[in-house]
C-alpha cells in the first residue's frame, strides 16, 4: 500500500546489508526528493550497487527502516514495480529474444505502458526491433534496457553504471535520451556511475558512499558553493599548525605562501576566516571547483588521513 506523505521518494534510514560476516552497508540513510536527479559516489566496494539492489527489493536488507514511492522498504506490492525503472550494467536480457519481443513481453504488465513514447525511444535510439539482443553491441543492449525500464514512464528510475565500458558517442546518446526525459516530466532520478563528468551533467544533487554508510548528500549547487581553492600570500610568515579541520590539502609553498582547499566557504564574508588565522594578506585567489574536482579532493584527503605519520627524526 503506497502511504507516501512527504517530498521523498527515497527516504530510507539505518540501512543494514551483511553477506556473511561482511557488513556491505552500515546504518546507511538515504533521501532523494521528487523530481530530483542524485548521484550516488564512492569507490568500488563502498555499497552503492548493494543499495541500489534493496531499494529494489532484489536485496532484502538485513536492518532498517524507510519508503521507496511510498511504499515500505521490501514491498512486493505489484504496484510499486510498475513505478520503479531500474537499468544495471549486469543487468541481463534475455539474448535469443528480439527487442520488439520483449517489449511485447513486458507491455501487459504495466498499465502505464506509453505506445507512442516506446516508438520515440526506438527511433531516437535507433535500435532494430528484430535483431535478436544477443547480437547487438554492449551499447545497444543497455540502450535496449533503458527502453524497456522506460516505456511505462516510471516515477523513479534506477540507474548502475550504465555508462560503464561504453564509447563516447553511445555514452552521449544515452545522455541526451536522459536529459531529455528529465525535461520532459515528473521523473526522479538515482544514478551510479564512476564517469563523474556525465554525472555532473545529469544530476543536481550528490551522496558520497565510503564503508557503506553516506559521508555527504547535498544540493550540487551548495556543495560547490561551500568548496573552493584557496591560495593565500601573507603580510608575514606564518608557522602554524592547528588549521581547522574544514581546510583540506593545507599546502605551504614557502612560510607567507599556502594553499588549501576551503569546505565551509561563505560567500558573504570570503576572507573572515581565512584572516581570522593568518592575519593580514598580500594576496588572495579563490576557484570554484567542479564535482570531479571535489571529489578528488575528498579522495585524497582521505589517502591522507589514511597514510601513517613518518616518525619524528632524532639527534
């Protein structure tokens, strides 16, 4: 029974996921807004197919609570799969069977079912209806999959690397039908993919997965706001060691010049802070930074934290 009474589509807290004695997620929460486009980032490892595979009750998650549509986490209402598209990399066809036959195979079980849009997605994909789709490339099997999770015009739509091992022009066209579709009406978007540029292009909001659990899930927009490349000349040199935390890759290039990268950044008073701790200033540049570019600051900030302190060298 769809009890949906808020803005969230997703809204799942404390997630749990275990194979064997492997915690795959841990205390994970999740919410996507509707009619929002979110990324899901993280290494390899970090969980995100698993929590991809529980909002689509092909996993059953080992604790926690929340809603996907409305409906409760592991519902097997009919009803919520006829809202819900989901397309994986692994996902796998059935290869003897035409695409022309497995549309006709999945038309009667989605009352949504949108003739005239299956056509469009067809002839804009431009795929053969009576190729079998074990005799297509990689990029028109994944095309074909996106037709058959989109055809009935689903409410949420569930993406896993779907650009992944793809060439550059199959990547675009997939792209293209995307954006498109994202323009064109009341869809909710969750994407996986390492081919963050893409990312970047199609979502507006961003999760960072690390050990199974969300470290980060914002806005694209305020995220790139609150981070920026900072690189400061000082009036004086300075020695000091306590920055705060929120400065990432502190790095002194001689003692009156630094560089860092700024996670709290405040448009209204850009240099507060920044003076507040070093004191007068030369100079000062500040860059915005792509979502590629923050997330590699967050990779390595991690690796950094991560590496053992060298011991302090004795007399």
């Amino acid at each position: 029974m769809n009890t949906e009474t808020n803005d969230h589509v997703i809204d799942v807290r404390g997630i749990g996921m275990n194979f064997g004695a492997f915690p795959a997620l841990s205390g994970l929460n999740l919410q996507v807004r509707r009619g929002s486009a979110m990324a899901l980032l993280g290494e390899n490892g970090a969980g995100k197919t698993t929590t991809l595979r529980i909002l689509t009750n092909i996993y059953r998650a080992s604790s926690g609570t929340g809603s996907v549509l409305g409906y409760p986490l592991g519902s097997d209402d009919t009803s919520l799969f006829q809202k819900l598209g989901y397309v994986s990399e692994n996902q796998r066809l059935p290869l003897r069977w035409t695409l022309q036959g497995l549309l006709d195979y999945l038309k009667p079980q989605y009352p949504t079912w949108d003739d005239a849009f299956c056509e469009e997605l067809i002839e804009n994909f431009e795929l053969p209806r009576n190729r079998q789709l074990g005799h297509m490339s990689r990029g028109m099997q994944m095309k074909a999959s996106l037709i058959s999770s989109l055809a009935y015009r689903p409410e949420l739509l569930l993406l896993d690397e779907p650009f992944s091992g793809l060439d550059p022009l199959v990547r675009e066209e997939l792209i293209d039908g995307i954006l498109e579709l994202m323009d064109g009406g009341n869809w909710t978007l969750l994407l996986s993919s390492h081919d963050i540029h893409e990312v970047e292009r199609l979502c507006d909001a961003v999760t960072v997965i690390e050990n199974g659990s969300v470290v980060l899930s914002e806005p694209l927009d305020d995220l790139q706001t609150r981070f920026r490349k900072c690189s400061v000349q000082l009036a004086d040199a300075c020695e000091r060691k306590d920055f705060p935390a929120d400065w990432l890759l502190v790095e002194r290039h001689d003692p009156t010049r630094w560089s860092f990268v700024e996670t709290r950044h405040d448009p209204a008073a850009p240099l507060t802070r920044i003076q507040e701790f070093f004191g007068p200033l030369t100079a000062h540049e500040s860059q915005s930074l792509s979502l590629r570019e923050i997330y590699l600051v967050l990779a390595k900030d991690k690796k950094q934290r991560r590496r053992p302190r060298k011991p302090a060298a004795t007399a």
